[in-house]
C-alpha cells in the first residue's frame, strides 16, 4: 500500500481500510498458530500497512484542527 494513494483517501475511508487491515492480521495470526501459514513475512507487511493508515489518519486530525 502507498503512502501517496492514502493521503488521497477521505478520513472514512481510512477508518474502512484500517478495519479490514486489522481484520486480515487476525486472520493470518490465526493461520500461523494453526500451522497453515508458514512464513510470517505477510503479517511484517499488514502491521507496517496499517501504521501507515494510521500515520495518515493522524495527519489528516492534525490539519482539521
């Protein structure tokens, strides 16, 4: 996910895209403690993404106020 096509995205957006980010780190912690799921290099990528969304979501608070 790209910072820059973030920043373009309304605040509810983001609220929608961190829900369903969280929900596939769920998923894929889930899958590793199952052993279905051998490399953990996915879940390194959903936590850095939804810094990210969070990042621009804190940005965005900033601006408003």
């Amino acid at each position: 996910m790209d910072i820059k096509e973030l920043r373009n995205k309304k605040t509810s957006e983001l609220h929608a895209t961190l829900a369903e980010l969280r929900n596939q780190l769920r998923e894929y912690k889930f899958k590793v403690h199952e052993g279905q799921l051998k490399t953990v290099d996915k879940i390194k990528k959903i936590k850095k993404d939804i810094a990210r969304v969070l990042t621009v979501i804190k940005e965005q608070s900033n601006k408003v106020s």
